[in-house]
C-alpha cells in the first residue's frame, strides 16, 4: 500500500538523515522501524506522510508516485495518520470533542457524521467519560489517547506512530496496546517507532532496523531479534522473549503476559488432573 524506493533526505544545514531508504508496508500488518536516536526514523515517519519531500528516492501510495501538490496531499492525508510522540503538540483544542472532531470538520463533514465517528473513536480509546474535562487537565497517558483518537476518527487505511508508549505508566500503556489491537482489528496497518523492543517485538510482525540513515537489516520481527549482531551495531537490546527462548528455550510467545497466562492454565490443568484422580 505503501512504499519507499532509495529515498533520500539531506536537511539544509547538509546532514543526511535517509541514505537510500527503501521499505515496503505490504511486508506486515503491524511494521517497526526502530535504530539509535538519529537513525532517521522521525524523519523516514515525517517522509511517509509527505511533511517533508525526499531529495532522492521516491514515496509510493498505492503503487502511485507520492504527489506534493497541496490538493493531493491533503487528499493523501485522508488515507494516512500520525501520532506523533509529543502528544501536547497534536491536541489544539481545550475541549476534547472538538479536539477529536478538528480533521473532520476541516474535511467539510456533516455534522450528524462527525458526531457519529468522534463517538466511535473516543470509545474505542477509552476516553468517552473525558468527553467534557477540559485538555490542560489530562494525564500525558490521556492526552495520547485524545491525540489517537483525533486520528482514529479520520478513519484513515494506515496510522504512523512515534514512540507510542513513550513515558507512558502500565496502565496507560496498557491503554495504548488495546487501541492498537482494536485497530489492526479493523483491518488498519500501522507503522511504528519506538525504542519499547518489548513492545515492538509483542506487535510488529515485520521489522526494519535503521542505522545511520539506511536499513541495516530488515526481516519478520521474530527474526531479526535473534540477529544479535545487528542489535548491537544499531544499540539496541533483544526483547525479553527472545532471551527467555535463547536461555530457557520458552518458544511461541511475544509477550510475558502470554507466558503468564500459560503457566497459569497449565496449573490449572494439573490440578484438574489430580482432583480426578483423588476423587477415582
């Protein structure tokens, strides 16, 4: 659906950001781009979008040459989504209803429409009971929330995440995880960065891992998290399952909650087995 072929992007100031960049966003339904601080992922997210023109290389949208016409970008933009790690710098409004509905109104909807999809996407990220406080008092968790749904609302194929559970407390990443969950559901694709190996590697089927500025190696999640060699080149440590497997040989799980989760039927499998037997 999306794709870049050997995109470039040098900044005025002469810093390459993106070497040759080439990455496809048919390979997975939930895909990462993940490296050191300064690998060029913000940059890759902010060239997908269209924020930035690429001064080589080409963005792909349905197999179409990305178009950098205001008209076509703005058309573009119904399509694609992005939340990005401020979250302070994507929520405008001081009311949370006008907030979500911002991009729909700008879009010209009807306002008995508006009502209908800001409804759907404040429910689906749990933040319809905060339909009424004012933005200046929410949580950073919860302004996350009101800056995914804003976009959720839009209804867009493809969402594009910086940092996503970046200084975010269990519960409220938990949150985020299930608006994840709740999207891929619906059939939306989602590209993310984060520096949460744990949280790449429960989510994201498909993998690319930048250095600087290129794509250092790229592969299904699973599998590049086992290529310590290319961990280590770009900083980054392996997600906690892959060491439980390579340590314990724990295989078939992405998460410790699913772990948990397993051992705890297991127990009780067990002592379901052993009140039968007493009880024969």
């Amino acid at each position: 659906m999306i794709k870049t072929e050997n995109l470039t992007y040098q900044y005025p100031d002469g810093t390459i950001a993106l070497k040759g960049v080439s990455i496809d966003g048919s390979r997975g339904n939930c895909i990462a781009l993940i490296g050191e601080n300064g690998a060029g992922k913000s940059t890759l997210m902010s060239a997908l979008i269209g924020l930035l023109k690429p001064t080589g290389g080409t963005v792909f949208f349905k197999d179409q040459p990305l178009s950098y016409q205001k008209k076509k970008l703005y058309e573009f933009r119904k399509s694609i989504g992005l939340v990005i790690q401020e979250s302070d710098k994507q929520v405008f409004y001081s009311g949370i209803y006008d907030d979500v509905a911002f991009a729909l109104r700008n879009m010209g909807m009807a306002a008995e429409q508006i009502d209908q999809r800001v409804q759907a996407a404040m429910e689906a990220t749990g933040i319809t009971q905060l339909a009424d406080r004012p933005v200046h008092y929410l949580s950073y968790g919860q302004k996350k929330r009101v800056a995914m749904a804003g976009v959720l609302a839009v209804e867009p194929e493809i969402i594009l995440m910086d940092e996503p559970t970046l200084g975010l407390d269990p519960k409220s990443k938990a949150g985020v995880k299930a608006i994840i969950e709740g999207a891929l559901a619906k059939g939306i694709k989602i590209i993310l960065s984060s520096h949460d190996m744990d949280f790449i590697y429960e989510f994201c089927d498909y993998t690319y891992v930048l250095h600087h500025g290129g794509v250092l190696v790229e592969g299904e999640t699973t599998d590049v998290f086992k290529n310590t060699e290319a961990l280590e080149t770009a900083s980054l440590e392996q997600a906690t399952m892959t060491r439980l497997e390579q340590c314990l040989g724990i295989k078939g799980f992405r998460s410790i909650a699913a772990l948990e989760e397993a051992i705890r039927n297991q127990k009780k499998e067990v002592q379901t087995d052993e009140t039968g037997s007493s009880g024969h």
